[in-house]
C-alpha cells in the first residue's frame, strides 16, 4: 500500500478522503457546538460571537484541517523534506490533528496556525539562518495563536532552541523576536484601553497561568489504548529520526530538527490542559513528519527478497492502525 502512494495520486486522494470521512463521520452525524471561549482568549471569543450552527462548526474545522494538512505537506516537499510524489504527510497530519476532535476548538485553530509560524522558520537556501521579517513574522504568528489559546505562548520555548538550532544569538535577532510577539497584543491593549477591559485581560491571563495542574479527561479504555499506541508510534519514530539526522545534509537537517523542536512546545503545553488522553493537535506536524520517515525506511534494495515483502506489509499495517487508532480515539 506505500508503494501505491508513492505511484498513484489518485489511490493517495481517495484513501485521504477516505479515511478523513470516518474520522469525522460521527461528529458530522452528531455535530456539536464550538467549544466556549474560557478564560484569556478574546480572538476565539469573538469567533464565538458569530453564534455559527453546530454543523457548520464541524465542516469548517475538518475543512480547515483537510487544507492544512496539505499545505503542510507543499512546504515539506518545498524544502525537501517529503517526496514531491506522496501525500503522506497529509495523511499523517490529518491523521492526528482530527484524532478525538469533534468541533472547532481554540486548541484546534492555535495549532493550525502552527503550521505558518514552521514554514516562516525552514531554510530555502544553504544560507543557514533565518531573516529578520520572517523572525517578527513567526512571533507575530505566535502572538495571534496565544489569542486564541494562551497556552501556545510555549511555542516560545520551541523558538528559543530553534533560534539555538541557528545561531540566532545577535541582539537585533532577539528583539525582532520580541517585537514581533509583542505586535498583536500592543494593538490588542490599544482597543481594551478604550473600551476600560484591559485591567480584566491581565488578570484573564494571571488566572489561566495559576491554574496549572495535571487533569485527566474522559475516556474508555480503548480510547486509552488507541491514544497510547499513536503516542507511542510517535515518540519511537522521533527517536529514529533524530539517531539519523547525521546521515543527512545539514540544511535538512536543520530544517528536521525545527520540526521536530515543536514536539518541546506541545509537551510544554500538556500541564495546561489535559494531560490524558493526549490532544496530539500541536503533535501533529512532528508527528507527520517523523512518521512519514519511519514508514519511509521500507528495505529498497532488494525487493523481491521475501524479508523486503514481510517488512513492506507490516509497514502497511501500522499505517492503517494508525488510523484506526486515531478513529477510534
């Protein structure tokens, strides 16, 4: 079956499609409101305001994960991480992104956003940096996500190694950064100035950033089982991955590890939310990704041999039991 989605766009089209329907079929059958706005969030809150239709709610959030998941998989292919021939990734990132969701959420959207603030930051040139205008862009990015759902402010600390990753050290570098990230909510505290609600944000924020604990959600023991296992698939395929970046270049290995350092970010953000079962929204680019080169490393070089065709089936197995597993989450 991976070898079909590396020859046929059609099958590669069809199984997405596919296997996006029975992810979302049961919330389109039951579809279920936004997630109220809580706490520090006044983009979402005004999102919220638009009162939008239950069924409306979840067509656009699968819609907008359907898109993004293939933008993801264009930039990947952009910097020569992923075959210009699969849609994998797409897949992957889907995959993961709709697992256990049901509606638009805040959590859903800030890590869609996600995807923008990675590609201001993957190199394009052997030049191994990163600009000033795309240093303000991604941390304007990550202003507007926080916004939406404060708890994104961790992908700060995904930034920070990533800026490590590039030698991003200068002065300017750093406050580019800090200018950008400042950006939106400068001209947030602008309006709520006017409006006497500024005073109410602040404590908005202290409120939510007390609040930290460990909590558990709701689940049945197969949807225990089902969100382990994706867990599990994904930290042994970032361990694989990680042991082979010196087999690489250094641009893509480079561009790998900025990835990958969102894993930080997302765990970062797990004691701010529920802890179990995992929401795997902001895994979901590392998770692609890692995955898609876990499933990649198939035997080639000798593929008539039997040990070839009993490692290319159990490849296949484990991508439909990942779907079945993110289905049944």
């Amino acid at each position: 079956m991976l070898k079909l989605f590396e020859k046929s766009t059609v099958f590669q089209v069809v199984f997405i499609f596919v296997a996006t329907a029975l992810l979302w079929s049961g919330t389109i059958a039951d579809p279920q409101p936004m997630e109220p706005a809580s706490g520090f969030a006044p983009l979402y809150a005004l999102l919220c305001s638009l009162s939008l239709l239950p069924t409306l709610c979840t067509v656009v959030a699968m819609v907008l994960v359907v898109l993004c998941g293939y933008f993801f998989n264009l930039m990947l292919t952009h910097v020569g991480l992923a075959s210009q021939n699969s849609l994998l990734p797409t897949l992957l990132f889907i995959t993961a992104a709709s697992a256990s969701e049901t509606t638009l959420s805040p959590m859903l959207i800030a890590s869609l956003i996600t995807i923008a603030v990675v590609n201001l930051l993957l190199l394009r040139s052997t030049l191994l940096t990163v600009s000033a205008d795309k240093i303000f862009g991604a941390a304007a990015l990550i202003g507007i996500a926080s916004m939406i759902y404060l708890p994104s402010l961790t992908l700060i600390v995904a930034y920070l190694l990533i800026a490590v990753n590039y030698r991003l050290y200068s002065w300017r570098d750093w406050m580019v950064f800090l200018l950008g990230l400042l950006a939106p909510y400068l001209s947030l505290w602008a309006v709520l100035l006017f409006t006497d609600d500024l005073v109410p944000s602040f404590e908005a924020i202290a409120a939510d950033f007390s609040s930290i604990s460990v909590s558990l959600g709701t689940f049945t023991p197969l949807q225990a089982v089902a969100n382990g296992f994706l867990v599990l698939v994904f930290v042994l395929s970032l361990i694989i991955v990680w042991r082979r970046l010196g087999e690489k270049t250094i641009v893509w290995q480079k561009n790998a590890t900025t990835l990958m350092l969102i894993t930080l970010a997302a765990v970062a953000m797990l004691p701010l939310g529920q802890f179990f079962p995992v929401r795997l929204h902001f895994f979901a680019i590392p998770f692609a990704f890692c995955v898609t080169q876990r499933l990649g490393l198939v035997p080639r070089a000798s593929l008539a041999t039997r040990r070839t065709s009993w490692h290319s089936h159990l490849y296949d197995l484990l991508l439909i039991l990942i779907v079945i597993a993110a289905i049944l989450c």
